[in-house]
C-alpha cells in the first residue's frame, strides 16, 4: 500500500497513522520495534536538522533495510522543509512518501508559489505533499513557561484561507493550527475542536494532520481523529523526554560503561513504550 492507500483506509476507519520524528538510531528502531509489537504501520520522519545528522540517502537506506528487518509497512516523511530545493531533493532521492514544506514563515502568494514548485516535482514521481501556512509555534521542548494563549490563538487556521491554499497548491496534506503547539508546556492548550470541523468542512479533499501531539490529552488526540478525519499525527518532544530519561538512568546504573550500544536495549525499549502508547490512542494498532 502506498501513503495515499494508508491514509485513505485510515480516513475511512477512523485512525490515523503516527508520524514520529527521528533523530538518533535508539528512536530509530524503537519506533519500528514498537510499530512491530502493535502490528501497526508507521511513518518516520526527519526535519532538516535529522537530515544534516543522518544524511538523505542514509535515511532512505535504513528505512528501507527497516521494512525488510521488521516487516512492517514504514512510511517515510521528509518534515519541515523550509525550502522547495529540499523538498525537491528528496524527491529525487527516492524512497521518500511524503515531502512537507513548512512555507508558513513567508507571505501567503509566496507560500503558495513555492508550495506548487513541490507539488509539481512530487507528484511526478507519486509523492504525496503537506502544505503549512500557520505557523506551529514554539521549539520541539519541555517549556517551563506558560504560552500565551491569546497570541496563540492569531496562528490558528482560517478556514477560508486554507481552502484557497489547497485550491492553488494542490497540496494532498495540510498542517492545521487548532490549538497544537511544538513542545510540552506546564498547560497545554485545548485543542479547538469547532474550529477543526469548520477546517474539515472548507478543505473536504484534503488529507489532515496534527503536528505538536506531545502533551495534548489522548481523549482529545482521538476527539480531533474523529472530527476532522485527521490521518497523521505528529509526535517528537515526548521521544526525546522518554530517550533523554532512559539514557540518563542507564548512564546513572552503569558508571563505569563506555560502550554506548550496550546500555541502548533498555533505551530502545523505553522509547517504544512511549510510541505503543500513541499507535493506541491514534486507533492504528492491528490494521497490519
């Protein structure tokens, strides 16, 4: 099945399929193990400082090996793209499903001209595209402060622009902004679930995703599911807190350990808990 398969049944069935940022090998196999143990599939994905880590081609070569290791169907996502040259590249690596290209940081016409350069190259090789023109606020962290609700809210999505976004584009995906937010605050916003019905309504050919899923209760997570059919779910500031604690622990029994990759089995098991937890809420578990 192909990414457009995947999120058409999921539409359809009323789940939708995490997408989980990658950026260290641990998380890597965690999310496939986890995957694995839920008989879920999955979507790994990589921003552009990833990318810098792994390298592009390296991505596309464990992914790959990691279908074949797993068995299991790993879709693959290119996230927050800022340019179009980026997206291209991808593209023209090969392997990749899904490119996004956050152009939300430029003026609407702007965003819309570089959307459809991406558009144009992804769709020529199958590829599906995500498009963004609200900025998700805030750093992929653990905030100590409170957010600002109020200058939150002005990043929320107009349905009536987005519909004209994804009329001009021809984007297959659209980022919404409903209340999501990148990182985990002492309150998290409550997710606007009216407005995500209007968004629903205005762009009815268009694939939905929630970026900024860390901390945002399951009942809500499954509530915006249902209500705006959204089919990807993205999920990263709460990998890096289960990795960042399980290594410390690791790190704090083991003392006298240099090598690294003996103390990554419980790192990697910890991580995966995490992720089997989310492939439950997102209603992906045992569709494989």
């Amino acid at each position: 099945m192909t990414a457009r398969d995947w999120f058409d049944r999921a539409q359809k069935e009323g789940f939708a399929i995490g997408a989980f940022n990658v950026d260290n090998m641990d998380i890597f196999k965690a999310v496939c193990l986890a995957g694995k143990n839920k008989k879920s599939s999955v979507m790994l994905e990589f921003s552009q400082g990833e990318v810098s880590y792994f390298g592009l081609k390296n991505i596309v070569d464990l992914t790959v090996n990691a279908r074949q290791e797993y068995g299991i169907p790993i879709l693959l996502n290119l996230d927050h793209a800022k340019s179009a040259e980026d997206c291209i590249a991808a593209v023209e690596q090969a392997g990749f499903d899904d490119v996004h290209f956050d152009g939300s940081d430029l003026p609407f016409e702007k965003n819309v001209e570089e959307t459809k350069k991406v558009v144009e190259n992804a769709h020529k090789k199958g590829l599906l595209v995500e498009g963004e023109i609200d900025k998700i606020s805030t750093l992929s962290e653990v905030h100590n402060e409170e957010i600002d609700l109020e200058l939150l809210k002005k990043s929320y999505t107009d349905p009536t622009k987005a519909a004209k976004f994804v009329k001009e584009t021809g984007v297959d995906i659209l980022a919404a902004v409903f209340g999501n937010v990148h990182g985990i605050f002492p309150v998290q916003p409550d997710l606007d679930i009216d407005l995500l019905s209007k968004i629903r309504e205005a762009v009815p050919s268009c694939f939905l995703s929630l970026h900024g899923s860390s901390g945002i209760p399951a009942d809500q997570v499954k509530t915006a599911i249902n209500v705006g059919k959204i089919v990807k779910v993205n999920l990263n500031t709460e990998l890096r807190v289960a990795y960042r604690e399980a290594i410390g622990e690791e790190l704090s029994e083991n003392p006298e350990e240099y090598a690294s990759y003996k103390l990554a089995s419980d790192v990697i098991l910890a991580v995966a808990a995490v992720v089997e937890n989310k492939i439950d809420v997102f209603g992906s578990a045992g569709k494989i």
